[in-house]
C-alpha cells in the first residue's frame, strides 16, 4: 500500500486548516436558536444590553415582541464595524434579542418606533437595506419589511403617534413636501399633519389642521379608543399649550378640549379600560428655566376627561408619577403602567427646543405601575444607558410582569461583521496557508534533490 508524500501530507493539513478557519466563522451563521411559535404573556424583569454585532431582525427574526429599547450604549449605537446610523432591540417572547438597524441615529423606541398592540409588528419612518417609502412596517415573526408611500401631500413620516389596537392602521405625523416658508421663519420647520393609514389598502385619512413641528410631543401625541372606532390627538392651542381632540376613524371631528400649558394627554395608552374616559397629565414642578434637579423632582398628576364629551370626569384615582416626564402605556385592570424619563447628568432647561422625552434629554427610563392603592412600584428598570422603551399592549393589558430576564446570544451575528471578520481573519490566514504551502514543497523538492545518487562521470565509467 501506498502511503503519501511529505508534499501530500502538508497539502492535507493546510486544507484541513482553511476548512476549519472558515467553518469557525460559518457555522454561527447557520446556528439558529431555539424558541416557541408564540412566547407567554410574560413582560420580562428587565432586559441587558445587546453586543455589537447582535443579529438583525431581517437575518433571524425574534418573534412576537416583549420589549423594544435603544439608547446611547456601544451595542445601541453606530460601530466599528458598520459605522452608520443606529440601532433599536427587540427581545422576542422567547428571549431573544435582535436588532433594527436605521441609516438615522437618535430613533426613540414608543415614539419614532412603535411596537403594534399585539407585538407583531413594528413601524417606522425608514430602516437599513429596507423598502422606500412614508411608513415601513417589519413584521417580527418573518423579518419581511413592506414600504407604504406618500400620499395626500405627506411625504416623510416625522413619528409613529399611535397603533389603533386590531393592528390594522397607524396614525403618523407626516410632514409635508409642498410648503412654503415665512420670510420671517428663524428655523426651517416644516408643517405636520396627521394622517391615520390602513396597512391593509395602503389608504390614508388626514386629520386635524397642519401645524410645525416642535409643537407637539410624539410622547402625547394621541391615542386610541379600545374598540378603536373613535381616537383623540394633540394640536397646538391657540395659546402656550396643546388642544385635545376627537374624532372618528373616518376623520370627522367630535368634540375639542383646551388643556392649557401644562396638561397633556398622558399617552398612547391613555383610554381607559372600558373606553368611557382618557387619562391626561399635569405638571407639578419647573416649567421654564430648569437644572437637573428640578426636572428630576418633577411630578406629575393624572385627571380624565369625558371619551365622549371632552369634559372633566371623575376616573380610578391614582399617586403622581415621579420623573422629568412620564408616558402611558396602557392598563392593567386598575393599575396605569407608564415609561418614567429621568434627566441626564449635567442637564438644564435652558434652550427653545427641549423635549420631555427627547434622546439628549433623557439619561434613563423606567417602567412604572401608578396603582389604584395609592402607590408606585418599579415594574422594569434596563441599564442606565436605555433611554427608550416600548411594550406591546396586549403585554401591558393581558400580561405578568417580573418574568424570567434573557440574555443576549453570542450568535448568530449581522452579515456585515461576518464578512469583515472572515476579511479580517479567514482570508489572512489562507494567504498564510497558500505561503506555508509554496515553503513546504521548495523545501522539500531541496531535499529529494540534495538526496538523489548522483550519475557517474565518463571518465569513471571507462576505467570501469
């Protein structure tokens, strides 16, 4: 039998090395994690911050949502290897975490972002490697992205104000393409309507008058009735402060209700339960020029007003809500769960343009249950380097909160840092390979040659 040469046996080695260098990367493309079709009704303790190069929801889609958050983490943000835009997570039912990427940075979870009522879905302006258009919804369970574009005049969604609550239409503030500016204008604001868009047609329905921008917070921009027949929205009043307002989800308007400078709807969860009143907020604190002392020793005191006529009305009674700002997101039975946004260290409120709930603005969140026994418990408290959350409505509604708290997986990894490693790491060492190869047979070519008898001279053969 024969056996193979050195030049063989090294050939064999070196292919034996490329193979596993290239599996090594490979294989965590090919590991897929185990999870269940659809997840418990279970809101998670809390959630942990997600590697850098966490999988995207498009190469291995999570499922159902529990959780949706960003921030200004390294594992949130642009890195090293993709350094472009930023970064939102969803943790899936089964603890799962992945990530929506977006080519613009700064995107708030519950406002730009909105999970749908029932954690399937997610809407959004834009997102990375994804369709064109006003709106783009990424179904969770498939990682698909479908693209709705402009119609009415809107050209570019400014935020996700509300899902109605089947999950068949999204209420955006879109800003319009056709305007002009005031000569007087000292900033370039571009108006904003609201238009409420069925998923379903791909129809849209404007509402309310055009407005600029800064006036409304996407925090308590509007909400829905639970059967979703009726909705109310925010618009700027005719003074320093926002107007409440009804209408049907054909758009006709059903009543209007000035709230003043200081009171706000309390967000998209606002309704309550059996859809006969809606829970406002009230400051109690600094208003106008505030340190970060001020805006964390804020309070804030909820009230109601009539579903059906605008009115004050008489509602579950509930403790003021500590925090910069707050934002509902929904019920659960008596018991009113909200964000809690706390000021980040160095903060004042100083400037023309600050935001409540804004990513400068805000160091950290919490989730929060106002209980009808009059007191305040601390639901889910991430990182303090979350700056964002949303939770679906079902969760928040049909759920248990202080479930089992997930990690994030090592793998799979993104596409794009898997090419750079292998470009990194894989191709280096089969050059390295293909070198040791070319040493390996010269040197032993040297060797057979140095080793081969030599022919006898002339000379010596006729002597012989």
């Amino acid at each position: 039998m024969t056996t193979p040469s050195r030049v063989s046996r090294g050939k064999i080695i070196v292919v034996e090395f490329a193979v596993l260098c290239v599996a090594v990367v490979l294989v965590p493309v090919l590991h897929a994690e185990s999870r269940p079709a659809r997840g418990a009704a279970v809101v998670p303790a809390n959630v942990e911050l997600p590697y850098l190069w966490q999988a995207t929801v498009g190469m291995d889609p999570p499922g159902t949502a529990a959780v949706l958050f960003g921030g200004d983490a390294a594992g949130l943000q642009s890195d090293l290897f993709e350094m472009e835009g930023g970064k939102l997570v969803v943790v899936g039912r089964g603890g799962e975490y992945r990530v929506l990427r977006y080519p613009t940075e700064k995107l708030l979870a519950g406002q730009d972002v909105r999970l749908s009522p029932d954690g399937n879905l997610v809407a959004q302006s834009e997102v990375t490697d994804g369709p064109g258009g006003r709106l783009v919804v990424t179904d969770l369970r498939t990682g698909r992205n479908r693209g709705y574009g402009g119609q009415n005049g809107d050209y570019y969604v400014d935020g996700i104000a509300a899902w109605r609550p089947d999950g068949g239409a999204a209420l955006l503030l879109s800003q319009l393409e056709d305007f002009k500016v005031p000569v007087d204008a000292k900033h370039l604001v571009r108006p904003l309507r609201y238009a409420l868009l069925d998923l379903d047609t791909a129809e849209s329905v404007p509402l309310a008058d055009i407005f600029e921008g800064y006036d409304v917070s996407l925090a308590w921009a509007a909400a829905f009735a639970p059967d979703g027949r009726n909705l109310v929205l925010t618009v700027p009043g005719s003074t320093n402060g926002t107007v409440l307002r009804a209408y049907d989800t054909g758009g006709t308007p059903l009543w209007d209700r000035d709230l003043g400078a200081e009171r706000h709807l309390a967000g998209s969860g606002a309704y309550t339960p059996d859809g006969r009143a809606i829970a406002t907020i009230t400051l109690d604190g600094c208003t106008d020029v505030c340190d970060r002392d001020q805006l964390a020793a804020r309070r804030w005191t909820v009230s109601y007003v009539d579903a059906a006529t605008g009115a004050d009305v008489a509602g579950p009674p509930l403790p003021a809500a500590p925090g910069m700002a707050v934002r509902a997101l929904g019920w659960h039975g008596t018991d009113l769960v909200v964000v809690q946004y706390r000021p980040e260290d160095g903060l004042a409120k100083d400037y023309e343009y600050f935001r409540e709930t804004g990513w400068y603005e805000t160091g950290d969140v919490r989730v929060l249950a106002l209980r009808s026994d009059g007191t305040v418990s601390v639901l889910l408290d991430p990182p303090n380097d979350v700056t964002s959350i949303d939770i679906p409505q079902d969760l928040i509604r049909d759920g248990t909160f202080a479930g089992p708290t997930s990690s994030p997986s090592l793998l799979p990894a993104r596409w794009g840092i898997l090419v750079q490693v292998s470009l990194c790491t894989v191709v280096p060492l089969l050059l390295i390979a293909a070198g040791a190869v070319v040493v390996v047979r010269r040197v032993l070519r040297r060797r057979r040659v140095s080793g081969r008898p030599g022919r006898p001279s002339r000379s010596t053969a006729a002597a012989g």
